[in-house]
C-alpha cells in the first residue's frame, strides 16, 4: 500500500529540491530573473494552490524553468499559471481576458454565442437571393 506524505513533507522535499539545483536552475534562467524571486512565486503558487503538492518537484521546477526561459513568471496574469497534470506540473500562458474573447467570437461553424445581440446580426453575411 502506498505511504501517505503529509503537506509540511512534500513542501520541505520541494524546498530541498529548489535548493539544490539552485546552480541549474540560475545557469538556464534569464540573468534579469532573480532566483530568489522565483523560488518566492514558485512556493507562493504551491500556497494557492495546494494541489500543486501532489507533483515531483522535479516538474514544478521544470514549469519554473520552462516560463523563465520565455521571460515569464508563475504570477498569472501577464505571466503564467502552474498547472498539476497528473503527477507533473506544466506551466499555461495567462490570458487575463480569455473568456471575454471566447464570449464575444463567433464559434468556428460561423454562428456566434445564442445571447449576442441585433447588432452582430445586421454584421452577419446575408443569403443569396433575398
């Protein structure tokens, strides 16, 4: 049967873990990033979101690493989001207005969301021979 670990474990194994690939982590990272920071928005994140815990520390490191490479930080909006995937974690781009552009676009088949108004209707092509 598998061995239960506490929270508190987890977060130390992480810490351990950011603690001693420091020297990687700094040498892949932008040289404008602060490590320190990063390790501040990498545990403030797992502070959110404690399902975050449930990854290896190893790919909550990686989604660390992979943003900074891109020049983005774990803090959301205008950054990037960690998200647990399984056992791994993985980083998704924030777009802060993202279900507002879904709202307001027409679906792929042409026809927009069944609340728009009159005004997206008078915009819509007309049939052929009216």
């Amino acid at each position: 049967m598998a061995e239960l670990v506490k929270p508190d474990q987890k977060m130390t194994n992480l810490r351990d873990f950011f603690e001693k690939n420091k020297g990687k982590i700094a040498s892949i990272i932008p040289k404008h990033f602060s490590l320190d920071r990063q390790g501040q928005l990498l545990f403030t994140a797992v502070y959110r979101n404690p399902d975050l815990l449930d990854c290896t520390p190893a790919s909550l490191v990686g989604a660390l690493i992979q943003g900074g490479t891109f020049g983005l930080e774990p803090v959301g909006p205008g950054g990037y989001w960690l998200v647990p995937f399984w056992q791994g974690a993985t980083g998704r781009p924030a777009r802060p207005a993202q279900r507002d552009d879904d709202y307001r676009l027409p679906r792929p088949d042409g026809h927009g969301p069944a609340d728009q108004g009159r005004a997206d209707r008078r915009l819509a092509p007309r049939a052929v021979g009216r």
